[in-house]
C-alpha cells in the first residue's frame, strides 16, 4: 500500500481545506485588524508533525512537481526564501492558523482567545469581543488532527511509528 492511497491522508486533507475555509471566513470578519500578509514570518519556525501531516505534505510536493526544496538551517524555518514559504500551499495546519484569533480551553474550562501581536492592536478600544463566531477553535481541530494520526498509524502499517512520532520538516528535502 503507497502512503496515498490511505484514507487517513484524504482525511487530513480534507481537514486542512476546513482549516483554509475557516482562515479565509476569519480574514474577511476580521478585515484589517489581520495585517499578516506575504513576507511576514514572525511565527514561522522549523516544525516536526505527526507522520500523516508529514506524508501528505511530501506527497503534494511530489504530485506538484517540486523536486528541489532549499533548507536554510540558519532560518527561524529553513523553508523560507526571501521571506516566502517554499511549501506554503501544502503547509502543515498549524502554519494555516498563525495569525488568526486562536480560541482555546483552558484549565477552568474556560476559553482564552490569542493571536499574533501584530494584529488587533486595538481591539479592547474598538470594542471587540472574541466567540465561537470570530475565532478559531483550535481544540476541536488538533482533536481531529489526533485522531487522523492515530487512523493512518494503523492503515500505514508502519511498525516504527508511535502515537507520539513526530517527523522534522525538512526531512522533506531529503525525500523529494
């Protein structure tokens, strides 16, 4: 069985298009008070993922014709050139959030809302609140994204793979 042909992977998919809806919605609610645009990368940092993150990103790569991949060790994430991500249309789903008001329980069962400090500089001034409306919920897609790993763990078949495997990124560049 090839890595593609797991339905684990199409999960995973399908799961970072919901992302991307949901991102693309919270830009438009949110209009300017999101400044994050191309050649910022205060959030990008060098990652390890889960193995179907992994195999689905190195798959569309594969499928896109990307057969060279500079890294730059010295990069806060080597996948940036001249302040662009080399992978940014098969980035992994956190890279697909950075930015966005990020809600999340916390320990009281509470829900606590973040986002880059660029943006919504002045939110408290303008009145906004933040709810399941305006945020996103950033739980139910890493509980998804768990369960999606623990799936293609056992279609993979893969012996040496744990619930805890993590996979560098740029072992991406190694295997294209």
């Amino acid at each position: 069985m090839t890595k593609g042909s797991i339905p684990a992977v199409e999960d995973y998919r399908r799961l970072r298009e919901e992302a991307d809806a949901i991102a693309a919605r919270l830009t438009e609610v949110h209009g300017s008070q999101i400044v994050c645009r191309a050649g910022c990368t205060d959030c990008c940092q060098n990652l390890s993922v889960w193995p179907v993150e992994f195999y689905a990103v190195l798959e569309d790569l594969r499928a896109a014709g990307c057969s060279h991949l500079v890294f730059d060790e010295s990069a806060s994430c080597g996948f940036l050139k001249d302040g662009l991500c080399q992978i940014y249309p098969f980035r992994p789903l956190i890279c697909r959030t950075h930015g966005l008001p990020i809600a999340f329980e916390i320990e009281t069962a509470e829900i606590a809302v973040s986002f880059c400090p660029k943006n919504f500089q002045d939110w408290e001034q303008k009145g906004l609140t933040f709810g399941p409306d305006n945020t996103l919920p950033i739980d139910r897609l890493n509980e998804r994204l768990s369960q999606i790993h623990l799936c293609f763990l056992e279609e993979s078949g893969d012996k040496f793979l744990t619930a805890n495997s993590r996979i560098p990124l740029k072992k991406l560049v190694e295997l294209l």
